[in-house]
C-alpha cells in the first residue's frame, strides 16, 4: 500500500480498513521534507517510537476517531528528522527497546521546544524500575506514564485524554491571540485630528497582522464607493475596479463576501486579488456605511481571525459615526450650543461602551480556565478584586490597579495543560500526578508569552508566580522574596484568602477570623510581610467586595468578622 507522499507501507504493518480511512503508518522519511510539511499543514500529527506492532496498532485504534495521524520511527536519524519534518503534537515513546544514547537525543530536540504551541505531549510507555524512564522523568515534562506490559484499554484512554488536551490546549493559543487583537482595537487611541489617519493606522495594523498586502476601506452609498484608507504593500497592483465593484456588490447586500482562491478562478477573477474578503461597515441601524477590503494574501482568514475582523470593522465603523457626529455638531455649534454638550455626551457613552464591551470579552475568556475544574467564575471576580485594593494600598498607579484587575484571573489558566484525570482527580494525588499539576504555572506563563501589551505581560508573570512563596519552598521556580514579581505576591495573598473565606464542595468556609490569623501565621514563610501589612490596612474595603458578592450567593456564609491585628 502507498501512503500520501508515495511511501511504500511495510507489509507487517497491515491495518484494518476501517482504520486506513482516518489513519496512516508512514514508516520511512521522504525526501522532500519542505513538501511533507507543507502537505501536513491543519492537520494533528502523532509518532510512535516503537518496533513493536501491537502498540502502533494499540494507538492507532485510539487515534481513528479523532482523524489523526500516525507516523513510526526507528533508529537515532529516523527519530531525529520525524521530529524535525513532522513536528508532532504527540509522541509516545516505548522505552522498553531504546538505549541511553537514543533518549539523549530525543530529549535534546525536546528541550529546544520551548513554546506550548511547538512542544509536544509526551506518553512514556515502560517499566517502572526502567532507568530509561527515570531519566527521562528528570529532563522533561512527560505527560503520561503508562506501565508494560500495556493494556490496550489503559493506552487508548490515556491517547484520547493527551488528544483532548492538545485541542484544547490549540483552542487557548487561538483564543489568546483573539484576547490580543481585541485588547489592541479596545484600547485604540483615537487622539488623531482626522479620522483618515485613525483608519489609515487600523487598516495598516490589520494587513500586518492578516498577512494581506492589500487593504482598503471605503465609503459612500451602495452605487458610489470614494476611498477613505487603504494599505498598500504593492502599489503597483492596487486593483481600483476591483474595490468599486466589490462595492456596489456588497453595499447593495449588505452582506459579508469570502471569494478563495479555486471559487475565484472559476468566476475569471484576477489571480491577484485572490483571497478577497469583504466586510460591510454598517452603523447602528444597519444602514451600510461603507465596506472593508482584504486580498492578496497566502489564504482566506480562519474562523479567529474573522471574529478580530468583525470587531474591527465594528470598530472603523464607529470611528466613522464619530467622525460624522463631529462634522455635524461644528455646523451646529453656533446655534445649538446646549445640545452639543449633551450630544458629545452621548457619543462618548458610545465609544467607552465599545471598549467595555471589548474588555468584557478579555474576562469572560480569561475565566473559561476556571469552569475547567468545576469553579463558577465567582473566585476570579473576587480574587481580582482584592488584589486590585491591595495594589492601590501599596501604592501601585492607576494604570497598574486596573492591568492587575484584568490580569489576576487569569492566574490558572495553565491548568488548561493538565490532563483532565489529574485535574479532576476525587482522591489526593501521586507523586507524579503532583509533579504534573505542577507545572501549571510554566504552561500558563508560556500560554502567555510573547505579547507586547502590557495587560498579558502582567498577567504572564502572574501565572509564572503565584505559587511561589517569600521562603523560597514554592514552585515551580523555587523564587524567594523579591525575586518573585510584587503583582506575584500580591494574588498569591488574594487568592489564599478568597479560597479559605468561600465554601468548596470539600470543606466548609473559614471565618474572616480564622483566615487573617492563619495568614498572619505565614508571615515570612508563604507571604510577603510588607504586602500582609497592606493586606490588614484595607481589609474593611475587600470585605466590602465579599458583601456585595453575598448578596447575590443565598449559600454565601455570614461574615464572622472582628477588627483586623
């Protein structure tokens, strides 16, 4: 049998019919590795390190249903050009066969795959005296450990689970990128004095970030289109028919228009305004105002980047209503100069509740880790609070209160990362489940990463910090009192004490009591002292908080509460 790139199958590796549909053993490299990749784009991909075919079969059977796909490797070489050709989401590792000097090389390129998007998930299958498998326990984050002999029911539950993880572990990245964008057109400045060079800045930002050389917004009525912006990276190829036309088409329908790159070639479009997207800019009412243009990129935007491009162009759209809004008062001041107060007004509600709306969007997000192990997203929204109030106490700015706001529900979002058996685990944890719950904060942090907006920024290093502890016994780093981030400090504090002072499934709440005097108890050991001094200075404000969220919880617990040491 041939696989997709041409691969001859070994005949020892036969597979049922009903697993060669969704499945495939492509068990030797090819020699275009660029064309494999290329080939492999969208899909999931796992390598199974193992001579043995009853475990390929074994994962196979548990890959099927997922549509994903299943590659080999034998030998030092082979394992080190599938790791460099294939990058897989998933390897399992059968280190009954490997030697010392195959698990050095495997975990060298591992080590090297720092960020959570390019890292794959591990399964270790071995024994459990096997000094292989300690080795490997040492060096890497392993994911799953599975005994020999295997059970196949073990094997394919623990495949499906490491699946799971994988896309959700996709869908955070995706969702964080979506949290950037949204973040960047809430918080736009709209400071210019002429709204041409608002939406010159937002249509160039966009083409950056879409990979599209080419796009334009216009305006007017549905029969009449004047450029307002437009991004340009290819002047020479600015298709002027093209957008006119689009236009008309899409003021008159009022409709979103996606043309790719086979549907175009079949309408005799130019192959050089291919992919083209569309998007009416419509006001309030649903009139259009204009249309949004995006072509010539390397393909049409996904389902996220669809989503940034609505908000944008809700966005372009109400820049241009408060550009009108503008014109239309000036004419009018003269005459009407009470009604231009309360019309500006108005339009300033308008736009902060835009940016409201978006900056809902960050939180809702940013709680969804929370639901992951059985919280409601109250515990985010008081923590977030008391952490804000201890900021200001200590006298952190404005600017700063309200980040850690945004920022400090977002301090479990690693647990994203961890496998759902050890996540929501009844009994207490092994060693090695411990070890992996762990890393958490590594996964969050590194979810986090490589923002430039200072709101994730923070956020990064709250997720990194939280656990650490002012004597240095907390993980994952081991940091000791100012080497953890002040906004570290501050949430850890927070977060002990909403979770002690509100009920869980597993223990009954503390008192306000009980709580301040344990945590005073920790003075110097799990908390910052300067930062329990801020906390008893404020702690009538955060029990503030705490009432206002009683008085929509009927189970709340009534406030046991005496004049804080």
């Amino acid at each position: 049998m041939v696989g997709r790139f041409g691969n001859q199958l070994k005949p020892s590796l036969t597979i049922s019919p009903c697993v060669r549909e969704r499945v495939m053993y492509l068990p030797a490299p090819v020699k275009d590795g660029a064309q494999e990749r290329r080939s492999l784009i969208g899909t999931h991909r796992i390598l199974v390190i193992s001579p043995t075919p009853s475990v390929l079969k074994m994962v196979a059977k548990a890959a099927q249903p997922q549509g994903w796909l299943l590659f080999q490797a034998e030998g030092l070489s082979e394992i080190k050009l599938r790791l460099k050709d294939l990058n897989p989401q998933l390897i399992v590792l059968d280190v009954s066969h490997k030697v010392a000097e195959e698990v050095d090389a495997l975990s060298a390129v591992l080590k090297r795959s720092e960020e959570v998007s390019s890292r794959p998930l591990l399964m270790v299958l071995g024994d459990r005296d096997s000094a292989v498998r300690h080795q490997l326990a040492s060096e890497l984050i392993i994911d799953a450990l599975i005994e020999t002999p295997v059970d196949d029911l073990e094997l394919a539950v623990e495949v499906r689970t490491l699946i799971r993880v994988r896309q959700i572990a996709s869908k955070a990245l995706r969702d964080r990128d979506i949290l950037n964008q949204l973040f960047e057109l809430s918080s736009f400045s709209s400071d210019f004095e002429d709204v041409s060079a608002v939406l010159e800045s937002m249509v160039g930002r966009l083409g950056d970030w879409m990979r599209m050389p080419h796009v334009v917004v216009t305006l007017g009525s549905a029969k009449r289109a004047s450029i307002a912006a437009r991004f340009d990276n290819e002047p020479g190829n600015f298709g002027q028919s093209l957008v006119e036309r689009r236009h008309l088409e899409i003021g008159l329908s009022g409709e979103e228009l996606c043309i790719n790159q086979s549907d175009g070639v079949l309408a005799g479009e130019d192959v050089e305004t291919l992919p083209y997207i569309g998007l009416p800019l419509k006001e309030q009412k649903g009139e259009v105002l204009g249309v949004l243009h995006a072509w010539g990129g390397p393909r049409l935007p996904d389902a996220s980047q669809l989503r940034v491009l609505r908000a944008a162009a809700g966005r372009i759209g109400a820049e241009i209503q408060l550009s009108d809004s503008h014109r239309q008062l000036e004419k009018m001041v003269e005459t009407r100069t009470s009604d231009l107060t309360a019309l500006l007004g108005r339009i300033r509600a308008v736009n902060n509740q835009l940016v409201e709306a978006s900056r809902d969007t960050i939180m809702r997000l940013a709680r969804a880790a929370e639901y992951r192990d059985g919280d409601t997203g109250e515990h985010v929204d008081r923590m977030s609070s008391y952490a804000q109030i201890i900021a200001k106490q200590m006298g952190m700015s404005a600017e700063e209160q309200a980040l850690i706001k945004l920022a400090a529900p977002m301090h479990d979002i690693g647990k994203i990362g961890i496998p759902d058996s050890i996540l929501l685990k009844q009994g207490k944890l092994t060693a090695d489940e411990y070890d992996v719950m762990k890393q958490h904060p590594l996964i969050g942090a590194r979810i986090l990463a490589g923002s430039r907006n200072k709101l994730l920024n923070m956020a990064e290093e709250i997720a990194a910090t939280h656990h650490e502890k002012w004597d240095g016994t907390g993980y994952p780093k081991g940091l000791s009192s100012v080497e953890i981030p002040l906004v570290g400090r501050i949430v850890a504090l927070a977060d002990v004490f909403d979770a002690l002072t509100s009920p869980r499934v597993y223990k009954h709440a503390w008192s306000i009591d009980e709580a301040v005097s344990y945590i005073h108890k920790l003075s110097g050991k799990h908390f910052d002292p300067d930062v329990i001094v801020a906390f008893d200075q404020c702690l009538e404000g955060m029990l503030e908080v705490r009432a206002e969220h009683m008085e929509q919880s009927a189970d709340a617990p009534p406030l046991n509460v005496s004049p804080a040491p």
